[in-house]
C-alpha cells in the first residue's frame, strides 16, 4: 500500500467539520467520498477524499 493515507470516518468528519453521523450516511447511501470496508473498519484514503471534495464545486453558469 505504500504510503497511502487511510482516514476513518471521524477522521473525515473533522477535517470538514461536520457530524460524524453524515459521513456514516453518506458511506451508507453512496454518495459521500469512496470507502474501503477493512475487516470491520471503514477507512477512506485521502487521495479519494480529496477528489471527492473537488467533485462538488459547481460549474459557474455561463454569465446571462
């Protein structure tokens, strides 16, 4: 694995300060960064939430 950066959920919820309870309903419902299940663990690298987080800026409207 190299020197890839694994975070857990309350890792996540810290770095972009919301309840952990969300990243538990996004990995729940898919749509939150993409997890890794680790016997029991669910971890995310931070590669994966990095691009996930680039993934939800909005395009800018065209200007009228």
């Amino acid at each position: 694995m190299g020197d890839t950066e694994w975070l857990g959920p309350k890792d996540v919820s810290d770095e972009l300060h919301i309840p952990i309870k969300t990243v538990y309903q996004w990995n729940s419902k898919g749509i939150g960064p993409r997890a890794a299940k680790i016997g029991r663990h669910v971890r995310y690298r931070r590669a994966d939430v990095e691009a996930w987080i680039e993934a939800q800026y909005a395009t800018p409207s065209p200007a009228a």
